[in-house]
C-alpha cells in the first residue's frame, strides 16, 4: 500500500509541482496518474522512488516512511521504466534486463533464469538476449523495458509514459501484456500517461492531476459516469461521456429477472403444461440451488415420444449464457447473431438471475436510438456553456 | 640525403626519441588529470563552467610564452617543457571529457538512478562507457597538438626535433628543418592514428554485428 500524505512539491522556491496530495494506493491495483504536462503526475510519481523529495508530506509505502530507506536501497525494489525505454545502448538486452538482479547481486544462474522466463513470457526469442537495444524494434524495445522493470519482482513499479512514442497497434499488444503481467505477478502498478484511452484501458483506479493536485481519483467506471468538474468532464471529452451513457448499460439493468425454471426430476409432460401454462417455448433448467443446467424447448420436446420421460434426457447443454455483468454493447452483436430469443442470465457462479428476450432487445434498441439524440444534445448543450 | 643522414643520423634518432618522450609524458599528465576532472566536473555542472572558463583562458596564452613564463619559475630544460605542454593539453581533453559525461542522453542517467544504481555505478557503468568515444577524440586531439607544441620546447632546452628545427632556421639550412619537420608531422600522423584506433577499441559496442574496420 502505499500512501501520499499531504504532499507537496516545490520547484526552485516558487514552482508547485505537487499541492497537498493525499491519496491511497491499494497492493496490487493498478492506478493510472493522467493529466497534460505540467500538472504534476510525473513529479508525483517520482516522489515514490525519490527521484524527488517532498517539500513537505510524507509518503509511505506498507506503512514505512520511504525517507527511511536510502534512496539506492528503495529504488532496487521498485520497478522503473520510463519513456523512450531507456535502455543502455552500450549493454546486451541481458545485461539491460538483469540491471537490478545485479545490483542486487543474484548469482549468475538465477539472473539468466530470471531473464530467460521473462523473454519467454514476453513472446521474444532467447537469441536476442545477446543482441543490443539498437538491433530491435520499437516495440522489442519496450516490452525489454517493461521486463527490465520487472525482472527483480518488485512490489511496486512505476512508468513514466513508456509508450509514449510507440504506433497505435504496437502500443495496445503492449497494454494487454502489461494487464497481463500486471495480473500474474500482481504487482502494484502506478503509470503515468497524458492518453486517457490508454488510462481507461489499464486502470483499476485513475487519479487526474491539474495543476499539482488531484481533481479526481477514482475507478475509470465512475470518472465515466460522475465526473467530478468542468476540467475533468473537458479532459475525458465529449464523446466518451456520450460513449459512457449508451456503453455502460450492463445485461443485468436490461434482462427479464423473471425466467421460467423447472427442475431437473419433473417429466416431458409436466414442461409442456407449465409452458401452456406460462406460454412461454423455453424453459431453464435448474438445481436446488437455482444453477442453472440447461433449457428444454418446444422443438425438442415435440420430437419425443414418451411423454414420461424425464427432462433431463433432452434437455439442451449447450447454451452459452451471458453474464449479468457484461457490458451489453459488447454483447449486443454476439446475440443478435446467435439468432436466437431466449438467452438466459447468470450470475458469477452460474445461478439463473434473468433472461434477455427479443422484446427486451426491441426495447432496448428503442432507448438507445430515441434517447442517443437527447443524450448527445444533453451533454453537447453542457459542453457549450462552460 | 644520405649526407644529411650520415652527419645527422644519430642527433635525429636522438631528437626523435626526445619528441616522443616529451609528448607522451606531457599528454599522459593531462590524461591523468583532465580526465577525472572531467567526469567529476560533470557531476556539478555549475562549478564545470568556471573551470572550463579558466581552461580556455590559460589555453590564450601563446604556447611560446608560456615556454618563457616557465624559464623564471623552473628554469630551463625538460621539466618546465614537459610542465607547459601538459597544461596545454588540459583543455582539448578536459572539455571533451566534461562534455561526454554531460552529454549521454539524460534519460539514460533517469534511468539508471531510477533502477537503485549510486552515482559511483551511474558513472562506471553508463555515463563513462557512453563517453568513451568524446573523451578519447579529445584526447587524439591533444596528442596531435601536443606533438606540434612540442617542436617550441626546444626553445627552453627541452629538446626535441624542434632544435633541428631552430637550427636550421638560424642558419638558413633547408636540410635542418625539412629533417626537423618531416619526422614531426609522421610522429603526429602515427599519435593521430593510434589514437583513432584506440578510441575504436575502447568504444563501447552498440551492435553484435558490428565488423572491426580500420579506423584512419
């Protein structure tokens, strides 16, 4: 964990780079630090390694006070990759990647196993472990530098806009690998960037600096839906505030919470009466506890002879439900392609909560065409009069 | 040209020896002072610009009367030479040496600290080998001109080709100072040469394939 309390930074006696900061970093999130240059968020983030040293406030990282600690000693457990890769020309990529292993001074074996996995766990062949920096691409070069910054597993690790420089396709393989490590290793993260697509992507929380202090800190979701003033609202930008309204519907505000169940010892013969009964051509079936097994629909249960028979021998697996917590924009497509009406809701651990119908998808439809006009007019008409 | 040789030959071989001798002594003194001096001046970039200041000042002052100004302090012969030639290779070596410290790209350094590397590691292992090649083109530029000031030494009793040199000119003997000078501007070529290739081998590599090339 690491804490900022009431910090501030001082430039040359009269330069506010830092004003009061006082936030929470929690062990293992990912915290994205955005605002344009000159607002701080670099100075922040250096404040943690003591690149820089507060003027006053303290920070604190799993309860210690980081002046404590020398400033050598805190940096080797600290990860640090910075834009433009920083990589020594003159040393091999194993001898960039293993900086802190030695300075740390592992043995030999440890370091080259060390640099082996991360190359692999990178997708980057071992051969280049023994070329330079300048024999790579762009993006070698700063998955190298993401490695190097990790190699040593630190508890923390701070970036600096290390992919600033990089082309667009390049720089999203580069997010999902560092989502990625970030999840394996569960390092806590700290990232610097101007980009807020990019902080959206990454982070768990995002804290936005103007002019040495946070306007804002807090999950991408609710900067999204509650921006807290004017500057955050012009910073996010219109069309992700409108892309937010209309993107942000989750399966479980729209879905039917009622869905028809039947459990599995009832009879071909009993389903056909609940469905006269509900008239409804789809059934769910559940356990006792509500989780959900399978379906049984009308074709199925037209093709069987035996009306005794029981349901559990037609019914249909193969449903794929959605996931009360999917985002419908990313689902929309998937269901309207899969053709088909009823499509059950689950929860985490797979319990019945809700179904999607085609009348819940015509509604839905109808909102989102009717309400985008008022919507986008709303948040345009905010836009003008600040 | 055989004559020249037969009556000169063993005052030139002499003279030769002297040249060198003084040179390199001259220009090793200012290796062993600018160069530290340099990477430490680069740490405190402000008190650089004073030093680097009087540098170029003393650097002013006109190689033969420095030679002068040293026959009162120390007298004449080799050590007032080798005194007045090591101050004028201070600077060439000193500048470049400051400037290829503080010129590795300052994100390098960023990052270097920001990894939990000291100032010592900082220094050894990044600033010094990516300044290698600065410092060295200083110092192959200080060899050169050390080889040429040398020629004024004898002037002092220092020795040197340049007595060949003087003599020939005070006495209007063309075979004095073509043999004076043509062995000076081979030492430079050879000092120049070496120093190049010097400064190719200690340059730190940059790529695995790389080819070793003649460097002239």
């Amino acid at each position: 964990m690491i804490e900022y309390k009431k910090v501030t930074k001082v430039y040359d006696s009269d330069i506010v780079a830092v004003k009061d900061a006082n936030i929470t970093i929690e062990d293992g999130e990912f915290v994205c630090f955005i605002g344009t240059s000159g607002s701080g968020k670099t100075t922040a983030l250096r404040l943690i390694n003591r690149m820089h040293d507060p003027t006053e406030g303290e920070i604190f990282i799993d309860g210690e006070n980081i002046q404590d600690y020398s400033p050598v000693n805190l940096r080797r457990k600290i990860g640090y990759a910075i834009q433009q890769t920083g990589l020594f020309p003159h040393m091999t990529v194993y001898e960039n990647v293993v900086t802190v292993p030695r300075l740390l001074e592992w043995d030999e074996k440890k370091c080259r196993d060390t640099a082996e996995r991360l190359m692999e766990r990178v997708d980057l062949p071992i051969e280049l472990l023994e070329r330079y920096p300048s024999e790579l691409s762009g993006g070698q070069q700063q998955r190298i530098g993401v490695i190097r910054a990790l190699a040593a597993n630190p508890g923390v690790v701070l970036m600096d806009e290390p992919f600033g420089a990089l082309d667009p396709i390049t720089r999203d393989a580069l997010h999902d690998l560092v989502i990625e490590l970030q999840e394996e290793y569960n390092n806590t993260f700290i990232f610097v960037t101007h980009d807020m697509d990019e902080a959206l992507k990454l982070a768990d929380r995002i804290a936005i600096w103007h002019e040495g202090e946070i306007i804002q800190y807090d999950t991408p979701e609710n900067i999204l839906s509650n921006p807290a003033n004017d500057y955050v609202r012009s910073f996010i930008g219109q069309d992700r505030l409108f892309d937010a309204k209309t993107n942000n519907i989750k399966v479980r505000e729209i879905m039917n919470d009622n869905p028809f169940t039947i459990t599995p010892g009832k009879t071909v013969s009993d389903a056909l009466t609940l469905m006269h009964e509900k008239r409804v051509d789809t059934l769910f079936v559940v356990d006792d506890y509500n989780k959900l097994l399978g379906r049984v629909t009308i074709e199925f249960i037209a093709n069987v002879d035996d009306q005794s028979k029981n349901i559990m021998d037609i019914i249909d697996r193969e449903i794929r439900p959605l996931r009360a917590d999917d985002l419908i924009q990313n689902k929309l497509r998937e269901v309207l392609r899969r053709g088909r009406s009823n499509i059950p809701v689950v929860d985490k651990s797979n319990i019945l909560v809700g179904i999607i119908t085609k009348t819940t998808l015509v509604n839905l439809t109808y909102n989102l065409i009717w309400d985008q006009d008022i919507a986008q007019e709303e948040i345009l008409e905010e836009g003008l009069s600040e | 040209m055989m004559e020249f040789f037969a009556n000169n030959g063993s005052a030139l071989i002499t003279a030769i020896g002297e040249h060198i001798f003084l040179s390199l002594i001259a220009l090793a003194l200012g290796i062993l002072v600018a160069v530290p001096l340099g990477i430490l001046l680069s740490q405190f970039p402000k008190t650089a610009d004073i030093v680097i200041g009087i540098a170029s000042v003393l650097q002013t002052v006109p190689t033969l009367a420095l030679l002068a100004l040293m026959v009162p302090i120390l007298g004449v012969g080799k050590i007032p030479s080798i005194v007045a030639l090591f101050i004028y290779s201070l600077l060439p070596i000193l500048r470049n040496a400051y400037l290829g410290m503080s010129g590795v790209d300052p994100t390098l350094v960023d990052a270097a600290k920001g990894m939990g590397m000291s100032t010592g590691q900082v220094i050894r292992k990044v600033q010094l080998p990516l300044a290698i090649p600065v410092i060295m083109a200083g110092i192959r530029l200080s060899a050169v001109y050390v080889v040429a000031w040398t020629t004024i030494a004898a002037y002092i009793g220092g020795g040197g080709l340049g007595e060949f040199i003087f003599n020939g000119l005070q006495t209007y003997r063309q075979d004095l100072i073509f043999g004076g000078t043509i062995p000076v501007i081979i030492i430079a070529i050879v000092m120049d040469l070496t120093a190049g290739y010097l400064e190719k081998r200690f340059s730190p590599k940059t790529s695995s394939s790389e080819v070793e090339t003649d460097y002239a």
